[in-house]
C-alpha cells in the first residue's frame, strides 16, 4: 500500500523569472525535507502552450511536451499545489484557461482522487482573490465530473514576494526568517496532515 505522497506544484506564471516560480521552489525546498514525500513535479507556466478556449483543445493522443508533463504530473500526484500569481486582484488568464481546457471528462484522472492547495503571489500586499476563484472553479469541474477530490480550505499569501526569495527560492531573510518563514512551514505542515489523513487515513 503506498504510504508516500507524489506532489505537484504549478507555478502559474507566464512571466520568465516571475515571483510565482521562485514560491513553487521554495515550497519544492520545504516538502523536500518530509519523509512522507515522494516525488515532486515541478511544472513552470512559462513553458505552456495550451491553446485558448474556442481557438483550440487538448487532445489527449496527441499532447505537446508541456501538455503531457502537465497531465502526466496531475494523473500521478495525490496532491496538486497551484501557485498563482495576482493581477489587478484576480490571477492571469492563461491559469484560468489551462483548468477550462483540462476540466473535461478526458481528463478526468486528473482530478479524481486529488488534495488541491492553492497559493496566491502577490509583489504587494494581496494574494487571496486568485485562490478564491480557482476554488469555485476547481470545486465546479470536481463536481461536474463525478470526481472525488477535495480543495484545502487553507489559503496561503505570498506578500512582497521580490523581497523575501532568490531566483532559486531560498528565504533571503536567513538569519531572522521570522513570520514570514513560519507562514510557509504552517502551510506546508497543514497540506501534508491533510493530504496524509484523506489518502493514508493517518490522523494529523
């Protein structure tokens, strides 16, 4: 029986060298030191090239390489951690785009059986609303197909992002990692219980 968890991270953005990959790697240092972990796919946003609503689909026989990484990664994580950046108090078109063009029911292992986590990547103070939106959106397409899945009602808000990280997503603040540190442990710490106790039924 598989006791370990298999993780995705999305990173959002489209933007090269964007705050949002530097969180998903931060977080990517953080599960790596759980013993509960297994693999981590890393799946950057920059490299997408998902075709727009109505211009084009997936198609499952015949994926890019960015698509079939992407589903690849979804269809073999129990748990699917989507960090998103924030633009104008919503986050970016193409992640929105992304989730109308998987939520079909072709692709429906992957979101069956699946933890979601969402966490917002502001340059400011914001960060909250693009999590908001991808919970009604992921809780829609979960019930539609008939999946069985759950989204993490723990939202985590990355503040002043270009301050606290490097390009590799090391805390730049190492000597008085502080609250902002104990932000991301508390977060990472409360997805893993979940996800162990819905997957593994181990009590937090």
């Amino acid at each position: 029986m598989k006791e370990r968890l298999n993780i995705a991270i999305l990173s959002g953005s489209s933007r090269k060298g964007s705050n949002t990959i530097k969180v998903a790697k931060a977080l990517k240092h953080l599960l790596q030191q759980n013993e509960i972990v297994d693999q981590i796919y890393l799946i950057d946003m920059v490299d997408s090239d998902i075709p727009l609503v109505g211009r084009g689909e997936i198609n499952k026989e015949f994926l890019t390489p960015f698509q079939r990484q992407l589903v690849y990664s979804f269809e073999n994580s129990e748990l699917i951690l989507l960090c998103l950046p924030e633009y104008n108090w919503i986050t970016n078109p193409e992640v929105i785009n992304l989730f109308h063009q998987l939520g079909t029911k072709e692709f429906f292992s992957c979101f069956h059986l699946k933890v979601f986590a969402t966490i917002g990547v502001s340059s400011g103070r914001g960060g909250r609303r693009p999590c908001i939106e991808l919970h009604t959106l992921l809780n829609k397409i979960i019930s539609f197909m008939g999946a069985i899945s759950v989204v993490s009602p723990l939202i985590l808000e990355s503040h002043e992002t270009d301050k606290e990280f490097d390009e590799e997503g090391n805390f730049l603040n190492r000597q008085n990692r502080g609250i902002y540190y104990e932000k991301f442990i508390n977060f990472t710490d409360y997805t893993l219980k979940l996800s162990s106790k819905w997957h593994f039924g181990r009590n937090p």
